[in-house]
C-alpha cells in the first residue's frame, strides 16, 4: 500500500503482521493506521479483488482438509497431521497479510 501523501510504502510486512501501526487498538480494528514515514494517519478504504478470491480459496482449502482430517489419520498419524494443520494456519496467516497490505487501498484520513 503506497501513502497518498509522500507516494512511499505505507508500511512493512513486520509492522503490519506484528503491531498497531501507531494507533489504538480500536482504530486499528477501524482500518487506521499511520504513514512509516511521515506518521500521516491513513484509512484502509477497500480490498481489490485478489483479496477476496485469496479468501474463498483459503476457506475452502481449510474446509476440505478439515473434512477430510478424520480420514488422513490412519495413514499419516495425529502427529503428522497436527503439523500439516499447523503449517496450514501459518502459511495462510503469512499469505493474508501480505494480500492485505498489497492489495488495500488507502486515503488520507480526515
């Protein structure tokens, strides 16, 4: 996501994953956040469409490996099993952050 005020990347992987991005909790959850470079409070206007097919494919892929769990058991073991979830949770985690910051799109706040 590219700042409207300085033309810069808004922000990091790290910080998106990881923190607040300079605002309280509250606003975070309201899509605010600040600009790395200049601390410009921006707001996350919308999603493109890469975003939303991201999700429907992950909810999907997580919907038939969770039917399927029961069946895979016998074959791989709990253990095995319990670390393809793991590796599953993780790996869409990282790939939904990254899709949401490169896919949003930001306006200056008011």
């Amino acid at each position: 996501m590219t700042c409207p005020s300085c033309n810069k990347e808004a922000t990091t992987f790290y910080r998106h994953a990881f923190t607040l991005q300079g605002v309280s909790v509250f606003r975070s959850m309201q899509g605010y956040l600040t600009c790395q470079h200049f601390g410009t409070l921006l707001r996350v206007v919308m999603f493109k469409k890469q975003l939303w097919l991201f999700l429907a494919s992950a909810f999907i892929i997580v919907l038939l490996f969770a039917f399927n769990f029961r069946s895979y058991i016998p074959k791989y073991g709990i253990d095995n099993m319990a670390t393809i979830w793991v590796a599953i949770v993780v790996f869409l985690f990282l790939l939904f952050t990254i899709g949401m910051r490169k896919y949003s799109h930001v306006e200056k706040a008011e």
